[in-house]
C-alpha cells in the first residue's frame, strides 16, 4: 500500500500530476479543484495517497490533506455505487468542507449538482452517511467552533475510524475506554485501532 509520495512535482495538469520519487515517475490522479495545492513544477512535494487496485489496474489517488482522503475513502467504502471516479467527482465538485455541510443539512439539491451525480447518487450518499454510518453527529460537532481542543481530537479519531470502516457505535466506546494522558487525535487513533483489533 502506497500512502504517500514525496519527490519533485514533474508534470502538473488538470486532474493529474507526475511526481518524481526514487527515480520513478508516479501518476497521481487528483481532485480537479486541487493542482495548485500541491505546488509548482519542479517543487518538492509530499502528496498523501490512495492506492487503489483492481483486477486489470492500479490507480494512485493524491489527496493535499487527511481530511479529504479521509472522505474519499469513507465514500467508497460506505456509500453503495460510489466508486474512486465519483468519489473524485465529488472532491472535485466541492471543498470537503462544502459537502460535510450539505450531508448534515441533507441538502441533496446541492449535492446533486456536482458533475457525475445525479439526485439518486446524492439521496443514497446523504442516507448512507447520514443514517446508516453515523458520520453526520460527527460532522456536526466538527463544525461547532465551542469545542475544546479535546473534544476536537476525539472527534477526529472518530471520524478516521469510522473512515477505516468501524461502525460509529464501537468507534465511540473505543475512544471512551481511552486513557485521559493520551491528548493527540493520532494518538486517539493508534490506541483506539489497539482496543478494537485486540
């Protein structure tokens, strides 16, 4: 599993890059919105990825934070009928933060809107993540600015696990049975994945 590349940015176009790392030249394939997060040509970057493999390819998705792989990858792994290219689409249509607002207001007009879906595609992302994932409560406290710094890391604990593909309801007791020195939301993380997998 790739999860990130840092090497020189060699090529930059719409909706992919080629970046240089180790005398290999990896295809990224990227939002549309993003190129210019990731610098320009010739720059040392770090992109973090999704490799993504099936049966006859294997495909480099590059993401400029955690917070937007994060909502690829709880799109495709949790929303039935998402694959990577409409996952992309999505990233590509709206900022993440733009999106997390409309699934919580279960704003399916604006969803639908984004090119690749249509009002069924964006019905079944609000209803699957909203209802059945679980993520909207998180989301929702995400976007509350009343929260203390560990109360955000919490939150974001959970919403990495819930993005892994752990039900809400266990993720939550996961991060509660956490010990109140551990303060970091990856180190939330790392102790969490300790109490589920053992």
């Amino acid at each position: 599993m790739i999860t990130f590349l840092q090497g020189t940015l060699e090529e930059s176009w719409p909706g992919r890059l080629v970046i240089l790392a180790g005398g290999v030249g990896y295809e990224v394939v990227i939002p549309m919105l993003g190129e210019a997060q990731f610098g320009n040509m010739g720059d040392t970057v770090r992109v973090l990825t999704h490799h993504h493999i099936r049966e006859q390819e294997q495909t480099l998705y590059g993401f400029s934070s955690e917070d937007s792989r994060d909502l690829f990858r709880l799109l495709i792994n949790r929303v039935s009928g998402v694959g990577p290219k409409v996952a992309m689409s999505v990233l590509s249509g709206m900022t993440s933060e733009d999106f997390k607002r409309a699934v919580v207001a279960g704003d399916i007009t604006t969803i639908s809107k984004i090119k690749g879906l249509g009002k069924k595609t964006a019905e079944r992302i609000v209803l699957e993540l909203g209802d059945k994932v679980g993520v909207k409560e998180a989301w929702q406290a995400q976007a509350e600015s009343s929260l203390n710094p560990d109360q955000i890391a919490k939150n974001d604990a959970l919403l990495a696990l819930i993005s892994l593909g752990y039900k809400q309801s266990e993720a939550q007791k996961a991060i509660d049975k956490i010990p109140a020195e551990i303060t970091q939301s990856d180190e939330m993380l790392r102790a969490a994945l300790r109490l589920l997998q053992g």
